[in-house]
C-alpha cells in the first residue's frame, strides 16, 4: 500500500470540493484543449512518443479528459484519474469509451512496474511539499524500467493562498510554486534521471510555467 496515504484527508476535501465548483467553468473556458499551447503541446507529443509501446499510461489529475483522449489518439493505452467527481463526469461525458475514474494522486496504490508513462500535468501542485516526494517516489516504483514520468506545474518561490479561481468561483486551495532545481532533487531521490526541461515565462494562468520530463532508468547490463 502506498504510504502516500499520509495525505490529510480533511485538505484533500477541501481540494476536491473546490475543483467540483470549478469544474464547469474549466470546461467552459476550454483550458483542457492542450492544442491551443504549441509549446506545452510540443512537450506532450515528445513524451508520447518515448513511451509509446513501453505499456499503459496513466494521466494522473486529468480534470476533464481532454489530455487524456489526446494522447489516446496518438495511440498510447491512456486512462485517466482524478480527485473530482465533477471533473470525471465532464471527462466520461465529453470522451465517450476511454476510461476514467475518482482517485486521488496520494491513493493510487500503483503496482510495481506497471505503466509506460504518468503523467502530473498541472495536477501535483496542491499537493503539501512534504507530501510530494512520496507521490513521486510511488510514481517512480510504478514506472517500468525506461518509463517516463512528465510533469507540468506552477514556476516560482512560495505558495499562493486561492480563495477564488476561474471567474470568481469561490476555492480553498494552495498552489505551490517550485523551482527546477527542487524539483529535479525530488525526482532524482525517487530514483528518476531527468531528460528535458521546458520553461515558460508566461502562461494562461498568468505564472510562469515549468515542464520536467524524467526516466525510470534501464537495469545496468
């Protein structure tokens, strides 16, 4: 079982509950659609291709589906979860026959060298910083050996207290900035070698945006 599992439930609640009161206004607006972001674009088509035939794909935090039935169509075997219920019945309503289901990134309970490649795009940065190592680290045990893991989030120092978000909805919710090199330093103690790295200076979030692509590594011959 995953050890993850120290996340505290009543945050995640918190979570959850706001991104139920987003969720229709997120599809509104369309921010899923990752072809209106020709860079971040670029950045998932690389990852799609070094993973592709390693084994499944699970798009952890995948709101309403729309990455999700993107990387299906580029014929990786793609499933997708996420926190919110809401977010889910977007995702099966939107993008009948793929496949999607309720769970959180610190729940997952993912067997050993299971998936090709995960992905946490735009998905980890709620997460408390003394709780992501271990989702990463769960992650990394999760790959298979040559597997990538890429993850899209917030650059910059300290955290931003949301009360509000996407027209005003009322949220309860820290984003949590990071910087390359502390994020490199996690994925490397979960055992990962980075690979690529893609900054953005602006973004439709109005923070700049940080990419990082990371490997399981090969067994030494």
């Amino acid at each position: 079982m995953s050890s993850s599992r120290s996340a505290q439930p009543a945050d995640l609640d918190l979570v959850r509950s706001s991104y139920d009161r987003v969720a229709d206004a997120y599809v509104d607006l369309n921010l899923g659609d990752i072809t209106t972001y020709p860079w971040l674009r670029t950045a998932v088509d690389g990852f799609a291709a070094a993973v592709h035939g390693l084994g499944p794909v699970l798009d952890v935090g995948c709101g309403p589906g729309d990455l999700t039935a993107y990387l299906a169509e580029r014929g990786l075997d793609v499933s997708g979860v996420d926190l919110s219920p809401r977010m889910i019945e977007h995702a099966r309503r939107r993008h009948p026959g793929h496949r999607f289901a309720v769970a959180s990134a610190t729940e997952l309970d993912l067997a050993d060298s299971s998936y090709g490649g995960i992905l946490g795009w735009w998905s980890l940065f709620n997460l408390p910083r003394h709780i992501l190592p271990t989702v990463l680290a769960d992650f990394a045990r999760a790959l298979v050996p040559g597997g990538h893991l890429i993850i899209g989030t917030h650059l910059g120092d300290g955290d931003i207290e949301r009360t509000e978000a996407y027209g005003g909805i009322p949220v309860t919710w820290t984003t949590h900035l990071w910087q390359p090199d502390d994020l490199r330093t996690l994925l490397t103690t979960a055992g990962l070698d980075e690979v690529a790295e893609l900054r953005l200076p602006k973004s439709a979030a109005g923070v700049p945006s940080l990419v990082l692509i990371a490997q399981r590594p090969q067994p030494a011959s």
